[in-house]
C-alpha cells in the first residue's frame, strides 16, 4: 500500500477495570490496560488551532526542579486537551516524552483520548512513536480499544508498530475487537488496522483465538465481514479498489489497499478512490481513505478535487470528514468556481450553512462573473431552500452589492425574477 510518507501527528483508555475483569474471567487476566481517569473531560477552546504548525522558537533550558514543574504541567495540559498550554510548555523546555508515575506520557493521552491536534504536536515536537504504557501497550493499542479510527490512521502513517503484542497477550486488531463493539467506530478502526497490514493470523496470548474468532464469538458482524475478506487472498490491483471506492464496498477497499494497491491510484478521467468514493456520497468507505491519508486536493481530468465535489453532492457529512485534514479551500473548479457556489446553486441549504463557517472566501468570483450570492439567485428557484442559502451567505460576510459582469446585482435578479423573499431578504442588508 502507498501511504504519504509525512508524518501525521496521535488517546488514553481506561476500559473500567469491573467491565474487563468480566472479559477476561476463567483465564486469570489481569485488569484491562486502563489508564486513570483524566482530571478533566472538557475539551479545551484552544484545540482547533493546533493543527497548524507551531513557529520554531529555540528552547529555554530550565534547571531540573522547573523541568520537572513543567513536565507534569504538560500532562495536566495534555488530560486537559489544552493544546496551546502544551504548546508553550514544550517551547518553554518541557520533555515531550516525559511520562508519569502511571507511565503516562502527553503522546500516550493524546492517543487514548483521541486528542487528534495533541496527537500532531506531540509527535511533530519527537515523541517516540513506539513508547509504551503500564501494560506495555503502544499509542496504536490504546487507540484500538477506544474506537478511534482517525487516530489510528495517523499513526499508522507515522510509522508505528503494528502487530506489538501488550502484556496482556493482545495486539491493537485484538484490543479493537475484545474491549470494542460492533459500532461504527470500532468497525471503521478494524478496517483500518486490516488496510494497513496488520497480521490477522496472531493469536490473543492468554486464550489463543485470533481477533477473527473473537469477533464471531461476540457476533461483531460488521468486524466479522472485514476480516474474512482480509483472510482471503488478495493481489495488488488498483482496479479493485477504484472499483470498490466507486460502489462503497469498504471491505473490499480495505483488502486492496493490504494487497498493495495505490491510496491515490487513478481511472481514466484520472479520479482517485477518494474522489469516487465522495462523488457517490460513500462515507464509510471515504472515512477509510481519509483516515490513511487520502488526498482530498488530488485533482483529476476536469479540475475537480474530493473537496469541490461535496460541493455539488451537498453532502455535510462528507464535507465534515474533509474538513479535519484541510482541505484547499480556494482550489476552483473548471469553471473556476470554488465549493460554496455549486451548492448555492443546487439548493444545498445545509451544506452552504456549514462551509459558509469557514474561511472560504464567499465573495469569490467564478470564470462567468458570478459570486454564490449571485449563483443562489440567478440559477436557483427562490423557494425556502434558496432563501436559507441567501440568509447564510449574508450572515458570514457575502456582498450583496457585488453586480454580475452586466452590472446586475442579486437584488435586482431576484425583483426581476418575481423572488419576493429573497428581494425583502437582500433589502435588509443593503447598506
């Protein structure tokens, strides 16, 4: 499987210690590999900005008593989900690698809590990919259990290890089954650890079943699925994951990429799984190849790209997937129109509500003249879908005064057009 070669920066999980000792009763198991519950559960404001990259700043050195200080200041920061705090502290010359009495380190709580953005500092400032906790558990495992596909995917491409076996006799595709469900979550984080090439043949140390007979055992059926498909035999061949990408068989999906099929192989009009996958609007399987680095900018023979397709499918859930990994927001279609102005012309209320949050540029102008404003009016119907459109758009900074290439603007369209509401509704904003 071709994965991107950059580092995609990485969750704490306590499973409570009376829920796995019913597990693990009649083969003498210790406790799950649980960590202590965090000190606070409320994520910090201050996360969403840690994706970007923080400035390089050279770092002090304190003596060993303020090291110390620092260092169990950032893993209260790290329980916190208080990205900016962990931030400065590890700039200020805490050891990102520092880990507590319980051998937590900010890396490990960040993989367990699924705190995605600490998850990128922490790695993007050296912490050892491969650390491990009290149970002699990896940040995958302790992903595993927890559910958190997107995190697993990032550390997946980071490099992990990943067929590590824990203390407890368990690999993450064990822990993701024995201490998961049948739920979305686990079945997208299975996918994944199958689609990256973990071995599914190894066998739980303290009862000797694989994660396949565990999963059949609990009735995981979605999990079961996966796993048979990836216990038959499967070849390089990028056509069966184009294929699969194009009909959302995921399994299948994740079976090609195992066999060593190209994450961004291309058909002929040069669309990429991801592409196809978000063109017929299949979010499980578009969650796959996000989740292990797909490419939401790969543009394919008419300049669209998986982010301006949302666009016209209007789907939000997509849009929301894409979202977490950034995609260009100014890249523009053939007829050099960005995302927000197909939807506002296809009606797509809810998709233009949510992207219109964003720092997509609602102004921008498109190869024939037209803004979205412009598009919603111009080339929608002006019934209550296109008037939620018009409500939006103004409310996040779209012009009303901005004219047509014929100097007509949205106001005069929709008086010409008979659209009442929309005229009252542009009316209120001029000015």
């Amino acid at each position: 499987m071709t994965l991107p070669t950059s580092v995609w920066p990485a969750l704490r999980w306590p499973v409570a210690a009376a829920a796995l000792a019913v597990l693990l009763a009649g083969c003498g198991a210790a406790p799950s590999e649980t960590a202590e519950p965090s000190p606070s559960s409320s994520p910090s404001s201050s996360a969403s900005s840690s994706a970007a990259a923080a400035p390089k700043t050279a770092k002090s050195t304190p003596d060993p008593e303020e090291r110390q200080r620092m260092n169990e200041q950032l893993i209260k920061a790290a329980w916190d989900n208080d990205v900016a705090r962990a931030r400065e502290l590890i700039q200020a010359g805490a050891d990102v690698n520092y880990a507590d009495d319980k051998k937590e380190s900010a890396y490990l709580i960040a993989a367990s809590e699924g705190y995605i953005d600490l998850l990128d500092l922490t790695l993007r400032n050296g912490a050892e990919i491969d650390a491990k906790d009290s149970y002699d558990g990896t940040a995958l495992i302790r992903a595993a259990e927890r559910g958190h596909a997107d995190i697993v995917g990032r550390l997946v491409q980071a490099g992990i290890d990943l067929d590590h076996v824990n203390n407890l006799g368990w690999t993450a595709l064990h822990e993701a089954v024995v201490l998961g469900d049948d739920g979305p979550d686990a079945a997208d984080t299975v996918r994944v650890l199958v689609a990256a090439g973990v071995d599914v043949s190894v066998k739980a140390g303290r009862d000797g079943k694989t994660a396949l007979q565990h999963a059949e055992e609990r009735g995981f059926d979605a999990i079961v699925s996966t796993l048979r498909t990836a216990s038959a035999e499967t070849a390089d061949d990028d056509r069966q994951l184009l294929q699969a990408a194009s009909s959302g068989d995921t399994d299948s999906a994740a079976a090609a990429l195992r066999g060593g099929a190209d994450l961004e192989a291309r058909d002929s009009n040069r669309r990429t799984p991801l592409l196809l996958a978000v063109t017929d609007d299949h979010l499980e399987t578009a969650r796959l190849l996000v989740f292990l680095g797909a490419d939401p900018d790969a543009l394919d023979g008419q300049h669209d790209t998986p982010w301006l397709v949302t666009g016209v499918t209007g789907s939000v859930p997509m849009a929301e997937l894409l979202l977490t990994v950034d995609p260009d927001l100014t890249v523009r279609n053939r007829y050099g129109g960005i995302s927000i102005i197909p939807a506002s012309e296809r009606g797509h209320a809810d998709y233009v509500a949510r992207v219109a949050k964003t720092a997509i540029d609602v102004n921008h102008v498109n190869d024939l003249g037209w803004t979205a404003l412009l598009e919603a009016v111009i080339l929608g119907e002006g019934s209550d879908r296109w008037q939620r459109i018009v409500r939006s758009l103004l409310e996040h900074g779209a012009d009303p005064s901005i004219a047509d290439r014929d100097g007509v603007t949205p106001l005069e369209h929709a008086r010409n057009r008979g659209f009442t509401e929309i005229a009252h509704i542009l009316e209120q904003h001029r000015g």
